[in-house]
C-alpha cells in the first residue's frame, strides 16, 4: 500500500503574530499571548497610526475607560480580544481571518504589526461614505 504525505493546513510559529477575523475579534497566536500573559497585561489599548498603516496592541492602566480585556486560552497557548468597532474604524471590512507577523516592545509593553494598506480605506474615505 502506498502512503500519503498529510499536508499541515497550519504552522506553529514562535514568533509573535495576530490574526483579524470577519467577525471582529483579533487573535493571538501563543507567542503573542505568552508575551501579553507574561507582561501582566490584562486589558489593552488599541493604537492606531494611519500614516504608517500600524496597529499596536499596549497595556493598559488599570481602570482606563478605553481599554479592551484580552481572554487567553488555558495554558496560554493564545488569546483574543473582541475589537469589532476598533476594525470599522480603520476602515477593514476583513471578508476572512487575515494574519499579520506583529513585534513585541517588551519596554513599551506593546505588540505592533503592519496592516496592508490594502485592508483598509483612509479617514477621508470613510468621511465621503458617511
């Protein structure tokens, strides 16, 4: 009998990364929750900077207002925030779960990743549509 190589449909990777899905929701991939986790962080700010196209993921003070929680998996193996009105805001309308490589500043206690300017419209775009 002839055997079949199984195809991964994933990798596991080591380096930090998040994904954006249809729904709203940004995941973390486990380096990225171990990092969040390890950190302390509990609850986020989400950044934005439409010049460069980044979005940053930064811990927050207790008691902000703004802040978003991150929920982690059990063993910390990934996490996820819901941030659907933060994902509108950018002006992404994602139609599937995209990911994005992210870096993490263990000084700024912050996760930071390149969206492609193609996933998203610009301010004065979404003013015209308004």
């Amino acid at each position: 009998m002839a055997y079949e190589v199984f195809k991964r449909t994933s990798v596991r990777v080591e380096e930090p990364s998040l994904s954006v899905t249809p729904d709203g929701r940004v995941v973390l991939n486990a380096a990225a929750a171990r990092a969040i986790a390890e950190a302390g962080m509990k609850s986020v700010l989400l950044l934005w900077d439409e010049i460069n196209s980044k979005f940053a993921i930064k811990a927050a003070p207790k008691g902000d207002r703004n802040a978003y929680a991150v929920s982690f998996t059990r063993n910390r193996e990934g996490g996820s925030l819901r941030a659907k009105m933060f994902i509108s805001h950018i002006g992404w309308t994602p139609v599937r779960r995209e990911r994005l490589e992210a870096t993490w500043d263990p000084r700024e206690k912050m996760l930071e990743a390149v969206v492609p300017r193609k996933f998203v419209s610009s301010n004065s775009n979404r003013e015209t549509k308004q």
